[in-house]
C-alpha cells in the first residue's frame, strides 16, 4: 500500500521515488550519508544503503561520487557489488571503475551479468585485458561472449543478448507451458519464445500472451507467427533499433548468416539506441563529437579543437572577401558596422533550414521524389522571410546612417542572402547524405561558410557597385 | 522459410523487406502501382496493394501520396482501411486527412481503434467536431476517452491504454490462466497483468513470464510485485518516459489521484515518447519550433520569423558595439576584415559547450553540487582552446597585415571571447533551467549574442587602446 500512495504523493507535487529528490536529482542527504560510510569505512552502511538500489539508480550515485569514493563503494561492496550499474555510467567512468579492478575479479563479474551487458562493459577493454578476462571464464561463457564480441562494433550481434528461450514446432502449448515451469537456466526475464529446427534454423515466435490464451493441446507450430522481422546480427545497431521501433515489437530475433538463431534484441535495448542515436545527431549539430560530461578538460578540449579549426578556415575565408572591398569600407565604415548583420541572419536561416532537413533525412521523411518539393518548400520560404527581413533592416539602416541607399542595398543583400541560406540549408545536408556522410556532421560548417561568404559579398559588392566606390 | 531467407538476404545486402527499397524508402515501383490504380479508381487494386501491409507501412505510404491521391486512397479502402495508419504520419498531414471525412465516419473509425491511439487523433481535432464525434460512441468508449482527454497535453493519461487485464489478489495462477483463455474482451496484445482491490486501487503486477513458470494452484499475490512505479495520470509524458526507461519496464500502470488503475503505459509508447522528445531538443537548438517537413511553406515561414527577428535584435546590438568604434575603423580597415574571426570563433566555442550543457541537463547529469566542477572544466577548455587559437590567429593575422601588434590585438581578443565563450556556454543553460525555462529554445541566441558583443567590444576595444586611436 506504501507504493501506491507514493504514487498519489508524486500526483500532487510531481517527485520522483526512491533515492531522487523532487527535482529528480539524487538526494543530497542520502548522498552525504553514502560519503560519510565510505570515507569512514564501514561496509555495513554503505550495503544498507546500495543494497536496495536499482542498477540505474546504483548507476546514478557512482556519477555523483568523485573517483576515488567511486573505487571505495565498489571495494565495500565486495561481491555485493551490481555490475550491471556499470552499464548506466559514462563510458569514461565505467572505464575507470574497471580500469582500477583485477581481471580475475572483472571475470567474476562477468559471469553475473546478462550477456548484452557483459559484451557492453568487456568490448571498451585493451585487446589484451579482454583475452585475459574470456579465458577466466567457463567454456560455454566463454563461446558466447567471444562470438558477440566478433560481430562489428554497433551491430545487433554486439547488443543482443544470448540468453533466449526456444522449442520446437512440434511441442504443444501445455508441454511449453511444463518446460517453462520446470527449466531453471531460463532467462531472467522475456516476452516472446522462439521456434526453431533441430538445426536452430528460426521457424517462428509467440508472444507470451499468446501461449496464454491458447489451450493447452494447440502445437506451438499452430499458434506461432512467422518472423517476418528477423535482424541479421551484422546490422547495424540503428537500423535494427528501426525496424523494431516500427513494427511495435517487444523482441526481435537475431539470426546469423545461416539463418540460425543466435540472439534476442529486446525493446529496451532498443530505447537506449534510439537515445544514444539521437544524442549524437545533437551532439554533432552542436560541432562535440562524442564528448561526455565526464570526459577531462585534455580530452574535451581535444575533441572540439579540429571542429574550431575548420571553423578558423571558414572564418578566414569569409575574412578574405571582405578583404577584397577595404577601400570600399574605408570611404563608408557604416558597411563595417552593418555588415556582421546580413552575415548573421543568414547564418541562422541556413541553421534553421538545415536542421529541418537533417531530421527529416534521419527520419527518411525526405527521398528523391520529394526532394525537388522540398527544395521549393525552403527556397519559399526564404524568399518570404528574405522580403520582410529586408523591409526591416532597410528601413533600420536607412534610419540609423540617414541615407536611403544604404538602406536599399542591405534590403537587397538580406534578400540574396536568405536565398543562399534556404538553398544552402537544404542542398548541403542533401549531398552529403548522398555521398554517404552523416549530414549532422559537416553540414553547418558548410552551410554558415555559405551564408558568411554570400553575405559579406553581397552587401559589400551591392554597396561598392550602387556607389561607385 | 521464405522469410529467414529474407533475412539472410539482408544481411549480404543490408535490406529492408516488405514495401522498401535497398535505402529504406518506399519502392518506387510499388509507389508506381498504387498511384496508377488510385488514379484509374481500381477499389480492388488498390486493396490488394494496400492490405498486407503494417500500419507504420501505411503510414509512410501516405506520406509519399499528394494529398488528392491520400483521400483517394481512403475512400477507396473504405471500411478496410486501418486508420491506425493515422497515428504514424505528420500532424498536418493526419488533419488533412481527418478533416476530408464525415463525422460519423470518424467516429466509426475510432471505435475500431486502440484507446490510445484513438485519443492521438480526436485531440488535435476542432473541440466541435470532437464533441460530436464522441456524441456519436457508445457509452462505455465515450466515457474512456472523455476521461482520457481530460488530462492535459504530453500527459501520461494522455498517451495511455485504457485495455489492460487486472486480477484480483486471491485468484489463482490457474484462474488467472484460464480467465485469459476464455475471455474475448482482452487487449491485443499484453506483457504484464495488473492485481487491483474491489475498489480497483492498484495492489501490485505480474509479469506473464512469471505467470508461466508459475504452478497453478499459486496464488496471484504471492507471485505479484508491487508496483514501485506507478505513474500518476497527470505527470508529464517525458517524465513517465524517464521512469519506464530508467527501471527497464515493458508496460507501467497508470493511476489516477485515488491510486486506481486507470490504463497502462507500454514500452513502445515510451519508444515514440522519447524520440519525440529529443527530435524537439533539436529543433528548438536549431531554431525551428515545432514544424514538421510537411507543413505548407506559410507555416514554416510564420514559425522560424519570431526566431529570426529575435537574432536581429541581437545583431543589430552587436553592430551597435562596432559602431562605437567608427572611427577606430576609419583608421584602420584591416580591423573590419578580421573582427568576424574572433566573433565567428567565439559563437562556435558557445555552442559546444552549450550542446554540451543542454544535453547534461536533459538527462540529469548536471545539478548544484557538481555544477561548480563543471563550470571550471569549460572555463579551462576555454582557456585552453583559446590559448591556441589566440597562437594561430595572431601569427595569420601579423603575416596578412605585416603588423606584430594587429597579432598581437587579435590573439588577446580570443583568449578573452574563447572564456567568455564558455562562461556564456554554460551559465546561460544552467540560468535558464533554474528558471524553469526550457534550456534548448533559447540559449542559442543568448550565447551567440554574448560572444558577438564581447568578440567585436573585445578586439576593437584592445585595438583603439593599442594603437591609440
């Protein structure tokens, strides 16, 4: 009864359970009390407070902790310790936790976990620490793993797990029924069995609910329904998250390249790939990589250098063109002083444009077919958007320097550049994704190169040609 | 078997089956065959084309219909078409197809639909037209969905499934089995049954696997778990999303302020939820709201102006920092050519750590006690990068305009925009947050608008103090 009325408490002033505070932050006199048994030692407090964790809770409170509370709740826990929760970490503190641990005890380790968590934490390993690690392990376990660990790296082999439960065609509903009952090496937790042949060769799959609606004496081969969805475990972690996602699946089946069952893919395995996808589409929108709020200054700083560094380039470039007009600007230093603004507002339609198209290359809204629609659509709407922001600066700038002329050429100038921005926007992402580049990754250096370069030559050539200078 | 060779198939060539191309689009040719036989008013055609395929299938042939070809498709499908398909495509283009049709059909429709489903549609429709649709239910479905669309937008109660199975605690395994073979009312499809008093208060959960390695004569509260997360109707869908992620749930159940069962929330909602969820972060980062790849040119237009003008605002401040320095300029037009550069340099470095910052905060990894580290990790990256941009841009800057000093002007103007840069890249998110503003929509422009000013106030500034003018 506890339960339910933290749930009407959370009704009336939205607060999340167990160790989170109503912000959903990790409580900080819970945390402070973690701290304190850790820095005193005392193994007994820290288990009573750890024990009753969630993985992903447990995993929550080791990113709070600084690294060296991090190895001492590991080093208390002792055998205690979930290893799963080192699957809810940023790779650079699951690395560090690990790092500081014994292979002998990383392979114990290993043998508690399911099989998709053991290849997530062992595949970030040195070549050398994993061999030692596999060869720890029992033969069966060792196979296993080794196999997962052969498949490429983001594939449905390397996230399945391999634990499954299958039968034959032949057996009926009640005897499946019986198997499941009885079997103790069962997976800890599933939604679907699958049918194979005596040569694992995938037959079919029933969903739980099913078996449970039907009568005792149906043979599964009556009641399965074909897989029509299985996942070759060479695919792509991303596109195998798709096909699951639009087909409503709550498992899929992994097959290898001879049609034989191997693994399972499992929803929620699933969610973390559609959130690990799209953190990266922002992240490389935003020019990081794949930076982690964990990661060191050294190696953030790193990371985003190369990006700033053909930003420097671009920026040199745009330099260059209005290099190209100083006698221009040294007779009338009001272009100086306008022409970061036709720059700017370009720079941001073009933004605008291109992540509409980046989403909707990543969602397969855009094809062929439409793509010269699509293209209309943009140029549209910049012409739009162009028009009006024109009158605006125009009559701005024809305020602020008293002059009509000058208020005319950047009117002329947003227009140009607003076109740029919406061809710009759209065409970049679309090339690039045709050459097959990830068109989060390039296109908005690229597109502002375009918008900076259009802008500053538009406005600056206009005013040299209108007048005369 | 045809089907595991499909799978094999795709694993030589990485291919989707079904209605899709190599790419993952809808064939061409199949596309062809439709169109033809919308175009010719071939009903049969049409339906053998159409029939065999999966709602999201649908959905995504929908979308590569003009509209005129979509209400052809509708109406030649007649009472077979599956308006599941609805809940698949894009808002405008779900309206426009809605909006074609009759009251009454609507409501026909949505008596075939899941609950959830059907709510995803009659809530974007005129609050007219709902009413007479929902007039035109029976008692029971009306009354479901009424209650449904009482609670508010992005709410869990919203998206939820009002068909669950729920089972008294002293029933047995046994009972329970054979309820679920017998009764024909069950949902179509389920992976948890839901334990519930006379009053319908939510006692507790079961797993079906647990159900099935459970022996009959088992009674159902002693294999139930209790609910630990049950989720309030009210609470906003991304937080419920978060839940479900975090504990790895198939299906969570929904109470409302009594603690009573209302509906059940599944995985693949939760799947639709947070992809939702991260394609608007990206959208509002890139300054583009809520459009969609379909809306008319005239929606896209209206909803990227108010962002647009908002940057114009902002620029024109920061003309009115260069401005200042007029005469500084005038003097020296070598400082107009190269100010882009610091400002350029220094929106980029913004954004990363604002990316950086925006995504820390979405998914909980930042809060007040680690805030602090996180502000002097930036500030050092700032330092750092900015040291060696300052060290590269000089050198092309003393090189371009033979002047040591002008190296000198430009790299102290980056080192002190790369800080400002960071500072802003950070504290402009955490200030938003705290505020209960979204960080995503508006920092942008907030950080841009900083590195603007303070990379032209900075470079001229140290410029005219330089050189004395």
């Amino acid at each position: 009864m506890a339960d339910t009325l933290d749930a009407r408490d959370a009704a009336e002033a939205p607060a999340r359970q167990g160790i989170y505070d109503e912000d959903g932050f990790v409580a900080s006199d819970f945390l402070d009390d973690v701290r304190e048994a850790i820095d005193a030692e005392r193994p007994k407090d820290v288990k009573a407070a750890v024990e009753p964790l969630h993985e992903s809770e447990l995993g929550d409170l080791l990113e709070e902790l600084d690294p060296e509370r991090r190895q001492g709740l590991v080093r208390l826990m002792g055998s205690e310790f979930d290893y799963t929760a080192l699957t809810e970490v940023d790779e650079a503190i699951r690395l560090s936790i690990v790092d500081a641990m014994p292979n002998e005890q990383i392979a114990e380790a290993v043998l508690e976990l399911d099989s998709d968590d053991a290849v997530y934490i062992l595949e970030d390993l040195e070549e050398e620490d994993r061999k030692e690690i596999l060869a720890a392990l029992p033969f069966r376990e060792r196979l296993r793993l080794r196999r997962s660990l052969e498949y490429p790296e983001e594939s449905a082999g390397r996230r399945m797990q391999t634990e499954f439960v299958a039968v034959p065609p032949y057996w009926t509903v009640g005897q499946t029924i019986d198997y499941m009952r009885e079997d103790d090496d069962l997976p800890e937790s599933f939604a679907q069995i699958f049918v194979v042949d005596p040569t694992f060769k995938l037959l079919g799959a029933v969903d739980l609910d099913r078996i449970l609606r039907a009568k005792r004496p149906e043979k599964v081969e009556d009641v399965m329904h074909e897989t029509r969805h299985a996942i070759p475990a060479e695919m792509d972690q991303e596109e195998a998250a798709q096909i699951i996602e639009q087909y409503d699946l709550l498992s899929a089946a992994v097959v290898d390249s001879g049609d034989r069952l191997v693994g399972v893919l499992t929803i929620d395995d699933v969610i973390d790939i559609v959130q690990a996808e799209a953190e990266e589409d922002i992240k490389r929108l935003g020019g990081v990589g794949d930076e982690e709020i964990s990661d060191s200054v050294l190696v953030a700083a790193k990371s985003r250098f190369a990006w700033l560094l053909i930003n420097l380039v671009t920026a040199i470039l745009a330099s260059l063109v209005i290099g190209l007009f100083d006698a221009t600007i040294e007779q009338m230093v009001a272009l100086a002083v306008l022409m970061p603004i036709v720059a700017s507002m370009g720079g941001n339609a073009g933004t605008q444009t291109m992540t509409v198209a980046v989403r909707a290359l990543a969602s397969r809204d855009i094809d062929l077919y439409n793509a010269g629609r699509i293209i209309r659509r943009e140029s549209l709407v910049g012409v739009l958007n162009g028009v009006l922001f024109a009158l605006i600066i125009g009559a701005v700038a024809a305020l602020w320097f008293q002059s009509t002329s000058l208020g005319m050429v950047i009117a002329l100038a947003m227009v140009v550049n607003m076109i740029a921005a919406a061809l710009a926007g759209i065409l970049i992402p679309l090339l690039l994704d045709n050459f097959g580049a990830d068109p989060a990754i390039a296109s908005g250096t690229f597109v502002t190169t375009v918008t900076d370069v259009v802008g500053f030559f538009a406005f600056l050539g206009l005013a040299a040609w209108w007048f005369g200078i």
